[in-house]
C-alpha cells in the first residue's frame, strides 16, 4: 500500500512542480550565499587593509560589521528558504497528499 501511494505521488504532475520549485529556490539562495562568502574572503585576500581600518573612529574596524553581515544574510537566506517552504510547498504538499490518496 505504501508503495503505491508513494508511486502515485512520483507521477503526481504537481510533485514534479514541488521538486522544481524546491531545487531552484534552493539553488538560487544558496549560490546568493556562496557569492556573499566567497566575495568576504575574496575581499579579505584582495584587500586585507579594508578591514583594518576603523568603523567609526574607535577600536571597531571595518571587518566586524562585515563578518556580521555575512552571518545575518546566511540566517536571512535561511528565512526566505522556511517562509516559502511554510507557505507554498506546504501547500502543494497538501494538495498532492490530497489528491492522491482520494
């Protein structure tokens, strides 16, 4: 029996619209991340005195807001990922679990 639910739900066309749109929100965010770290280190390689200097005329240099805002973009990136996957895959997901075991 659950072989053949699972079945269904394979050649279910809405769960080939699930698995597209999952895979290309995924990729997209996560080369948006790869881009946002890569272009830190990138920086910090190239121009390692960018960091160094001094944020507002104290001891904060340019490095620690910049290290934050990669961290905050990754738990951002993190957020768009859940807030679609609670909104619209869920409820594809929903519509095919319906569909097929109807």
């Amino acid at each position: 029996m659950q072989n053949d639910i699972a079945r269904r739900v394979r050649a279910h066309p809405k769960f080939a619209e699930l698995v597209a749109k999952q895979s290309r929100l995924s990729w997209t965010l996560t080369i948006i991340q790869l881009v946002i770290y890569f272009g830190f280190t990138i920086l910090i390689a190239v121009s390692p005195g960018f960091f160094k200097e001094s944020y507002s005329g104290g001891t904060t240099t340019m490095g620690i807001p910049v290290g934050i805002a990669v961290i905050v973009a990754a738990f951002i990136l993190s957020a768009i990922y859940v807030w679609k996957a609670n909104s619209e895959f869920d409820e594809l997901n929903s519509q095919i679990i319906d569909e097929v075991t109807k």
